[in-house]
C-alpha cells in the first residue's frame, strides 16, 4: 500500500512539473542562452541589491517585496513579448529577444553599480558597452 501511494505521490509531481514547464514555455518561448542569462542576471541583481542595503543599514522587507514585484513584472513583459512573436510570425522571435537583452542590459548594469556602491572597481567601458546595448534596445 505504501509503495502505491509513493507511486501516486511521484506521478502527481511529475504531471505538475510537466504542466508547469509547459506553461513557463508556452509563456517564455524556448529554454535558450537568452533567458538563461535573464533570470541570472536578475538573481545576482536582487542578491546584490540586498546586500548593498545591509551593508548601508538600509535594507527594508517593503522595499525589497516591491523589488521582487519589479522583477516579476520584467517576466511578465518577456511573457507579453513572447505571445507577440507568436502572434506576429515574421517577427521570428525578435520582439522576445528585443525585450530580453534589454532588461539583461539593464540588470547587469545594475550590479555594476551595486558594486560600485560597495566600493569595487568597475570597468567603465564595459558599463559604457551595456548602457549602448540597452539603449540600442531601446531603439528597436
């Protein structure tokens, strides 16, 4: 009887995960080195920005729930993004990618300056490279 239930208890879990990798698909497009680095990117942002506020005696839950709320919203708009490449066939994909490189821009450029904050150098010209990328992004 155990083992039956411990079968039950797996495939629950899988079709879970099933569907739910299916939705983040369905909503992100492809697992690919593009969404990959967001969702890097954004992790090491967050972990940075609450350490720059420790650091400074300024870290506060309702400024870091309205942190994590902000990088909710950068998926939503990959999501958004992801259903006009879907609706808009010619598009290839590019409104995606347009979207994720943005926002990857623009985190990056935002641990730069959480180091920054910090005291750590920083190499400007690779902050001059992303801030052209972002606004070349931008653009698009």
């Amino acid at each position: 009887m155990r083992n039956e239930m411990g079968d039950k208890i797996a495939m629950w879990i899988k079709s879970a995960a099933a569907a739910i990798g299916g939705a983040a698909a369905y909503l992100w497009g492809p697992w690919d080195a593009l969404i990959t680095a967001l969702i890097a990117l954004v992790a090491i942002d967050y972990v940075t920005g609450v350490i720059c506020a420790a650091v400074n005696g300024k870290l506060n839950s309702s400024v870091g729930f309205k942190g994590l709320m902000k990088k909710a919203l950068i998926f939503a708009l990959v999501a958004v993004a992801g259903i006009a490449d879907r609706v808009i066939p010619a598009a290839n994909q590019a409104i995606r990618a347009a979207v994720i490189l943005f926002y990857t821009a623009n985190e990056a450029i935002s641990i730069m300056e959480n180091a920054a904050e910090l005291g750590l150098p920083v190499p400007k010209r690779l902050k001059g490279m992303l801030t052209k990328a972002q606004n070349e992004s931008e653009a698009e």
